[in-house]
C-alpha cells in the first residue's frame, strides 16, 4: 500500500489517507481481503500522529470499503464492491437522465467533474 501525505496541500492528512485508501481499494490496488497495516504502524511510517490514521480508517469504514476485525486487524470489505456497483447504476442513471434532458455529453461530464470537485 502506497500513501504519500503531501504536507503543503490544503487537504488534511486524514482526508489524504482516506482518500488514497479509498482509491486503492476501488481499483483494485487493494483487494478484498487484504489486511491493512495497523493505525500504530501506518502513523509512524507516515509520521503523522496515530488519531489522524484512526480517523481515516474509521471514515473508511463507515463508507463500507474496510471493516475491523477487534485484534485482528482492519481488512479491505467485500462491501467496497457494492459500493462500487452503486456508484456504477448512479453512473448509469445520470447518462439516462442527461440524455433524456437533452443534455450533450460534454456539458454531462463538466457537471460530473464540478460535483466531485465540489465532493472534495
């Protein structure tokens, strides 16, 4: 797992974990099952303090993409697929909808960029 924490961004570091996590997960750079390194272990080789990891992983799993296992560790979910496939019927809904209104696919997709941009 490879996380870059970019100390000059107006981006919190938890969000930066969260997110390259979460990115990960979703394109399959982490596959369901894999275990995460532990908040201690992550935060010391991130050197950031261990609350920022735990808010990221906690994050994480309120979104359904990892779950945690008490002692065992924190695992990448099965859910994170489904979240997947939502995001996908979302996509998919959306292209009909504009499609229907009439709406060309360039204008769809600055739309599209303007509300993730917005999402960050």
């Amino acid at each position: 797992m490879q996380i870059d924490i970019d100390s000059s961004s107006a981006e919190p570091p938890y969000e930066q974990v969260r997110g390259q996590i979460a990115r990960q997960i979703i394109d399959h750079t982490l596959a369901v099952g894999t275990r995460l390194p532990t908040v201690r272990a992550l935060a010391a080789d991130l050197g950031i303090a261990v609350n920022t990891v735990a808010r990221s992983y906690r994050e994480l799993e309120e979104a359904g993409l990892v779950e945690t296992r008490g002692r065992a560790g924190t695992y990448v979910s099965a859910a994170g697929e489904s979240a997947r496939a939502a995001v996908q019927r979302a996509a998919r809904e959306y292209a009909a909808n504009a499609t229907a209104l009439g709406i060309g696919r360039d204008e769809a997709l600055r739309m599209i960029e303007a509300a993730l941009d917005e999402a960050r």
